[in-house]
C-alpha cells in the first residue's frame, strides 16, 4: 500500500514536470515578449534591454534551470506587465473562479447522476428518453453558443439576469449553468450506462433472489459498484475546477483564472501564465491521486494490485 | 402426494416470442428433483418465472403455488418474503454471481438479518457456522474477504451458505456446478447431498449433466425446447429412457468411472423459440420421427409404469436394447 501511494506521488510530480518544462519550451518559441510589451516601434536597444533585465539573453537551457531552480525555492516568477509576483496574481483570481465552478460542480452531481440512475433504473421509459436526449443535447452544444443562447434568453429577451460582469451573486447564475450543463449531460449518461451495466450483473439478480428490497438491492448492491467508474468522472470534473471555466469567463467578462490566462498569453506574460498553467496541472494531478486512491476503497479488487 | 410447490400451465414470453409453452411441474417437501436439457431449454426461466425474477418485458401467465398463495403476478412484497426465506436459489458462475465489493461475511448476515432477524454478533456467529458447515475452512477470518479471495468452488460455497440462511423449504440449484471443474463439481454435489439429508430442505437441481442428475435426485424432469417431455423416478428412466431425447443424453453420459464431460451428442441444436418446429419441436433431430411427428405434437401423458411421457413413438419399453443396436446401425 506504501509502494502503491509511493508509486502515485512520483508519477504525480512527474506530470507536473513534464508540464511545466512543456508550458516553459512552448511559450518561449511561440513569440517575443519584448515585442509583445514595448510594442513594435521600440529601438533595438530598448528590446536589448528588455531582454537583459528579464534574462531572456541567457541560452534557453540556462533560463529552464534558473526557472526549476526558483520554483523550488518558491519563487514564482514576476509579471512582466505590472511587476507584482506572479503567484499573487493568480491566487488572487482563484476565489473569483471557485465560485464559478464549485456551485457547477454540485450541479453536476446533484442532478446528472440522480438523473443518470433514474433512467437506468426506468429504462425505456419517458423519462429515460427524455434524460437521454436531454443529455446529448447538453453536452453536444459548445459552451460558448450555449453562453450566448443563455445571455439572449435571460438578459436580452427576458431581461431577468445581467448578461456580464460580476459583483453580485446574480451574476454568477449565467456563467455557472453555462458551465454545468454539458457535464449534467456527460454524467447522466455515464452514470445511466454504468447503472444499467451494473443492473445486469448476476450478483444483482443474486441479491433479488436473496429477498433483498427492491430499493435496497439499488442501494445497497447496484450504486457502490457504479460508484467505481462515476468516480473517475467526478474526478475529471474536480481536476477541471480551475481550467474549466476559461470559455465561460470570457464570455460573460468574470474576473477569474481563465481571463487573467487569456490576457496573459496575449501579452506573452512569461510568469503568470507558467504559474497558472502549474495551478492548473498540480489541481489535476492531485484529483487524479485522490480518485486512484478512492477506487481502492471503492473497490477491493484494485487495492491488492497497483496498476501503472 | 403433499406438496411444496405446484405449477401448473407456466408459460412465459419474451417480447411476445414464447419459451415456456405451459409447464406442469410439484414438489414435494424434501423431495430432490432433477430438471434436465440442454442449454436454452427453458430450465432457468421457469424458476426465475417463479421467483419473479425475469426482467420486466417477459410475460407470465399460468400459476405457482406456494402453500396457499399464488406467486405468478404477486405483488413484489410478496414476493420479496419468499425468496431467500421460502425458496433460495444459487446459480451458475459463482464468482460473479457474489457481490464484488461487499465482504462475504456481510452478504450471508444480510439474508440472515431479512429472514431470521439476526443482528450484530449473532449474525456474524451464524453466519460463521454456516461457513464452516459448507466446508470454508478457517472461516472467523475469511469472514471479512472478498469474492476475488476465493476460489470458484469457494464462492459456489459461499452461495450455498447464503442460501441456507434463510432455512428455505426449497432450495434451486441452478446449473451450480458447470462452471467449476471435475473434482470440485463433485464436491459440491455432495455437499447438496449431505445438506439436504441434514436439514430436510426440497432440492431442484438444474443440470444440463444427466449424471450429475442421476448422483443426487430421486425424480428427474427432462425439458426440451419448453416443455416437459418425459419425467419419472431417476432409476425408471435412467434403467429404459423412452423419449427418445432422454435416450440422446442418457447415450451422452461417460461412464461414471471416467472423466465427465459437457455433453452435446445429439446431432443439431435445440431450436430458436423463434422459429420452433411444427409438431414435436424434437422431431427434426430425432432418429424415431415419422412423419406424423411434424405434424402434431404429442401430449405428456401419464404411463402405466409411473412416468409421463410427451412422444408418439418412444422407446419400446421391453425393447430398450434392441434399441440402441437399431440406432447403432443407423
Ligand atoms: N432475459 C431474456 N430475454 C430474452 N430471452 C431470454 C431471456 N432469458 C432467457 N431467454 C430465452 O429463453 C429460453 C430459455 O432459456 P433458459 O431458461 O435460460 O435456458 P436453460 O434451460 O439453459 O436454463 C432461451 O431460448 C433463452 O434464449
Ligand atoms: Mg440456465
């Protein structure tokens, strides 16, 4: 169990890595920030400078070592734009998605696998179509038509809820079902098609034979087995908490994680958007440890041998 | 005759295709029944029928007697006391057939806490003891295991204790040994044998193994394609089958000293209900048909000698061994 948990760690931290050096290579090949910043009329020697005083002189192997080197020590690097630390920037804008994406995440659960299990557990019915088609639909349109859909129903047409910014609770109703409703319909599906997988195991039939309630064979016997692959799903949706809502909060103009990533890369902010893509791969990697460690408990079978 | 249970006319339907086509069937208190054919017969669904544990686009009609009532179209709750409590059933494919992610312990306390009101400590004694009296060795501590910790022969075990714990009048036996191999097969056969001795339970046991049949019942029902054709005391039919499909699988069996194995000797297969022959559904792979066989079917009628019998043409009764040279020259 030590080496299992062992095992996970390092292959946690090496994404991470691998992540970073990624995000590090890429985004230095894929433009100047001295252009980007001073803009294109500037002297030579200004960008000369430019490039001096944030180390962009140094051959690229020196610049990745001095920037593993910092990250160690906790240093996250400066912002280019407004020389404030990098990190501060992006926690500061963290509570801002949070509360985008933990209310849709509840929503994502609260109603796609209750929806999921119903239809499972009424196949073919009405509602089982109507879940079915009800979930295609929500996680077949794009966030950002369906955030524009949602802004001239409820703002333009309807005039019921503002159709950007942020400030107030209100605000956030847009953003947040823009956000939950293609994952309500990934859930219920998935939830539905591992339900009805379950439902059809001889074990269920076993514990019906046994003189099991109707209600207590699905609770007791059918959902801890379906819970095996939901929680992979879930965990997907919990590493997403950060990244998840880039689209959404460009469209309705919220001041979160996705908006400073968007501006940053624009402006070839070297610091902030390492530091953001980081938050983004460590939040991942660790929901990815909690679901490994979570199948173990969920499933006896897998605590015995760790797969890799 | 007293009896534990009494079918009569059970037919079932899958979305509207027929593959019970009326089923007459009793058993006695403590009687050990053999229901025999080959897979696809229809053995499984006439005791799930039963149990009302086919899924809900199969269409039942006809009657199970249990005592006084009348299980065919009970309401769930009803039906929900007498499984486990009245009449227990294992099945095929024991490992899969145990919850993967339940302790084994907790599955046997569960059907001791519906059908005997036992809790706590007094449930985890008993069910110890019912581990240990279906030959779990060191049962206090493989208590707490999981189905994948225990060998198919094992979980079939495991099944047999959690079926017992509800000290049910009758017992089905599906097929609870196709899936293990040779010597475990015959342990467990044994098992059923000795359990049924010590507690005076009814015994069905679904085979498709005229053999295994013959080691533990008293009465064997032979089914093809949906019906009953040819039931009576295991030795009568066992001594002169007179179906000649009875004959087909008796020809089958190995000697009992050598190795057993899975038995399809008669030439063809059992037919798709959707398309079942006119007349006697066995006529087309049948050596004895005449032509009249695919015309109209025989009835199951009571013969002289005890048995019933549903075939125009059956074995001479006399001439059983002239019989199998007839059919050796064919
Ligand atoms: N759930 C089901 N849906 C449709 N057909 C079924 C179902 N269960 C059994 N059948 C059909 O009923 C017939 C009898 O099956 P069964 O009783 O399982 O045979 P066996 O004698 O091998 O136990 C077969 O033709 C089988 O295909
Ligand atoms: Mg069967």
């Amino acid at each position: 169990m030590l080496r299992f948990v062992a095992l996970r760690l390092a292959r946690a931290l090496a994404t991470v890595i691998a992540v970073m050096t990624f995000a590090f290579v890429v985004l230095r090949l894929s433009g100047d920030p001295a252009q980007v910043m001073l803009g294109p009329d500037v002297p030579q020697e200004a960008v000369e400078a430019f490039r001096r005083s944030w180390g962009l002189d140094a051959p690229l192997w020196q610049q990745y070592l001095a920037y593993l080197g910092a990250i160690f020590r906790g240093d996250f690097g400066v912002s280019m734009r407004d020389h404030s630390p990098a990190l501060a920037l992006v926690l500061e804008r963290v509570p801002a998605t949070l509360q985008l994406t933990i209310p849709a995440l509840i929503l994502k659960l609260g109603l796609g696998i209750p929806a999921g299990v119903y239809a499972a557990l009424h196949r073919d019915s009405l509602i089982d179509r109507g879940v079915i088609l009800l979930a295609v639909a929500g996680f077949t349109i794009p966030s950002f038509v369906l955030g524009l859909v949602l802004v001239l129903i409820f703002a333009v047409t309807l005039g019921v809820l503002p159709s950007g910014g942020s400030g107030t609770w209100v605000h956030g109703i847009l953003p947040t079902l823009t956000i939950s409703i293609g994952g309500i319909g990934v859930l219920a599906r998935f939830s539905r098609s591992a339900m009805i997988e379950v439902m059809g195991q001889p074990y269920i039939r076993t514990a019906a034979a046994k003189g099991v309630k109707w209600r207590n064979v699905v609770r007791g016997h059918a959902l801890p087995n379906a819970a095996v692959p939901i929680v992979t799903l879930v965990g997907f949706m919990v590493g997403s908490l950060i990244a998840g809502a880039v689209v959404v909060e460009t469209i309705f103009s919220w001041p979160g994680i996705g908006r400073l990533l968007i501006v940053s890369v624009s402006n070839r902010d070297l610091a902030v958007v390492q530091c953001i893509l980081l938050l983004i791969a460590a939040v991942m990697v660790v929901s990815n440890l909690v679901v490994d460690l979570l199948y173990g408990a969920l499933d006896p079978r897998l605590r015995a041998q760790p797969t890799t | 005759m007293d009896r534990l249970v009494e079918i009569r006319d059970l037919r079932v339907a899958f979305d509207g295709v027929p593959v019970l086509h009326g089923i007459d069937l009793d058993v006695a208190p403590g009687e050990a029944l053999g229901l025999v054919g080959e897979s696809g017969c229809g053995k499984s669904v006439t005791w799930l029928a039963a149990l009302g544990l086919l899924p809900a686009k199969a269409r039942v009609t006809g009657s199970v007697r249990l005592g006084a009532g009348e299980l065919v179209g009970a309401p769930r709750e009803a039906l929900e006391t007498v499984r486990g409590k009245r009449i227990a059933m294992i099945f095929q494919d024991p490992s899969s057939a145990l919850n993967p992610v339940i302790r084994v312990g907790r599955q046997i306390c569960e059907a001791l806490r519906l059908h005997r009101d036992l809790r706590g400590a007094a449930a985890k004694a008993e069910a110890i003891r019912l581990m240990e009296m279906v030959g779990i060795p060191d049962a206090p501590r493989r208590f707490d295991l999981y189905t994948h910790e225990f060998s198919g022969g094992q979980c079939q075990r495991l099944m047999i204790a959690m079926a017992l714990a509800g000290r049910p009048d009758l017992l089905i036996a599906d097929e609870p040994t196709t899936a293990l191999d040779a010597t475990i097969q015959a342990q467990i056969l044994e098992l059923l044998a000795r359990l049924r001795r010590e507690t005076g339970m009814a015994t069905v046991f679904i085979s498709h193994d005229l053999g295994a049949v013959a080691q533990i019942c008293e009465r064997v029902c032979v089914m093809y394609a949906g019906r009953i054709v040819e039931a009576g005391p295991v030795e009568r039919l066992f001594a002169h089958p007179r179906h000649p499909y009875t004959r087909g699988l008796f020809d089958a069996i190995p000697q009992m000293t050598g190795p057993r194995r899975r038995l399809v000797p008669i030439p063809g297969t059992v037919p798709d209900p959707r398309a079942l022959p006119p007349g006697c559904a066995f006529a087309p792979r049948c050596t004895r048909a005449h032509d009249a066989c695919s015309r109209a079917r025989p009835d199951l009628l009571a013969q002289p000698d005890g048995r019933t019998l549903a075939c125009a043409y059956p074995v001479p009764e006399a001439r059983a061994d002239s019989f199998s040279m007839e059919r050796a020259m064919t």
